[in-house]
C-alpha cells in the first residue's frame, strides 16, 4: 500500500514570513512515517524546495508556455521545485469556470512535466441535497482523471464544497460511502486503481482528524485553513501517523 498523504493547500495566504511555519513543521516531523505535500503560492515555491516535504502548486495552465497572462505553467512548477500540483480545486471550478475537460488537460499537463496531479473532486450543498452526490462524484471522476492516471502521477481529493471553509463535515458514514464508491470507480477503471490514494478534504481540525482517517479507503486529508500554522497542521499529520 502506498505511503498515507497529508497535504496542505494554502489557498491565497503566505508570505516569505509564513515560511518559519514550514520549519517548525519540519522539526516536529522529520522523520514523518506519512507523506506530507504543501501546496503554498506559488510565489513561494522555490524557497521550499528544498524543505523535507514534498511541494505542489495549487493550479497550472494546460499548455507548457506561450501567451497566457498570469497563469503557470506545470514546467514551470516543477523547475521551481515541485513535485505536485492541485487540479480541479472547487475554487478554481468556481471562481475561474474550469469544467471537468480543463481539468483533464490540466492534468495531463502535469503528467508531462513528472508532476503528481492532486485531481479535486466534490458535490455542491444542492447536489448533496437533491440526492445526486455520487453522480457528481462519477460525472468529475469521468471528466477530468485522465485514461494516462496511475497510482504514481494521480491523487484523488474528495472534498464536498459546502464543507470547504465552513466548519461542516460530512457524517462518517456520509465520508466512507463516497470514498467507497470512488475506490470501486477507480478499480473498474484502472489496474493500478486500489492503490490510488483518495484525500479527503473539507474542515479537516486536529479534533476531527482520527475519526476522519480511522474510515475505509481515506488515504490522508487535504487540508486548507488547519495546514497554515505548524501546532494546527502537526496533530493532524500525529493522527494521520497513527491511523
Ligand atoms: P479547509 O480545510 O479550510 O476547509 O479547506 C479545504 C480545502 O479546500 C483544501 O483544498
């Protein structure tokens, strides 16, 4: 089974003083028995690089260069030191319009430059409620996780939008039945789909984190507001260790 994953998104915070979070992080856990990823902005990438950890970008353009203002490309990301980046995050989905076949391109693009793509998924409060979660969940996992994913270029992060941010996290069970049916998708889909690593994400707190990794199929968390600051991300990585 592949190493367990705690990922950090930082989202639109950090700055070079943000960094002293990662080296007290790096202190507390350098010799971690799970994978740890942060993914800060992307102008801090290059003075990670050489951090213990793994280091991702938070989006990438589909193309390798050209005239795109503003946007970075996956060869970009790697030669400044990552080694993954986030594709389909909801926020990208919904603030910038990224549909399922943008994301497929974008992480196809990451595939070609040796980047891992953490490819996001996950149903709106509507969806939820109307009772089409897990065709959402199908319609995402279809559109945009490339035929060319395996266990080693792919990460598959579930995180219900409403849950993003707001303090609200699904029910146990309500986790451990779309993880299951995303792990089934996987296996009918790719030989190598069993070992895919599936994150939840969504309100992950040191207080919730060991009843979130104790369920099946959840290989580790991807975690916004609780990854800033080194004592708020440190339990969850303690209780990612012992699950
Ligand atoms: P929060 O952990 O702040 O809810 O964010 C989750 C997320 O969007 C990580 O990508």
């Amino acid at each position: 089974m592949p190493r367990k994953l705690a990922a950090g998104n930082w989202k639109m915070n950090g700055l070079r003083a943000s960094l002293e979070e990662l080296k007290t992080l790096e202190k507390r856990h350098d010799d971690a028995s799970v994978d740890i990823l942060i993914c800060p902005p992307a102008t801090l990438i290059s003075a990670c690089k050489d951090m213990l950890f793994d280091i991702g970008g938070q989006d990438c353009h589909s193309a390798t260069s050209g005239a795109h203002t503003g946007d970075i490309s996956a060869d970009m990301l790697a030669d400044a030191g990552a080694s993954h980046v986030l594709t389909g995050h909801s926020e990208r989905r919904t603030d910038h319009g990224e549909d399922d076949a943008t994301i497929a391109a974008k992480s196809l693009a990451a595939y070609a430059a040796d980047l891992t793509a953490v490819i996001c998924i996950g149903e709106t409060l509507e969806e939820r409620e109307n009772g089409s979660t897990l065709a959402v969940i199908d319609t995402q996992l279809a559109g945009s996780v490339p035929d060319a994913a395996t266990a080693q270029n792919t990460v598959i992060a579930y995180e219900p939008v409403w849950a993003i941010g707001t303090g609200k996290v699904p029910t146990l069970d309500q986790i451990g039945e779309v993880h299951a049916h995303i792990r089934q998708r996987l296996t009918d889909r790719f030989s190598d789909g069993g070992a895919m690593r599936i994150l939840y994400g969504g309100s992950v707190k040191g207080s919730n984190a060991a009843d979130i990794f104790a369920v099946p199929d959840v290989d580790g968390a991807l975690v916004g507001g609780a990854s800033l600051k080194a004592d708020d991300f440190s339990p969850i990585i303690a209780a990612l260790e012992k699950a």
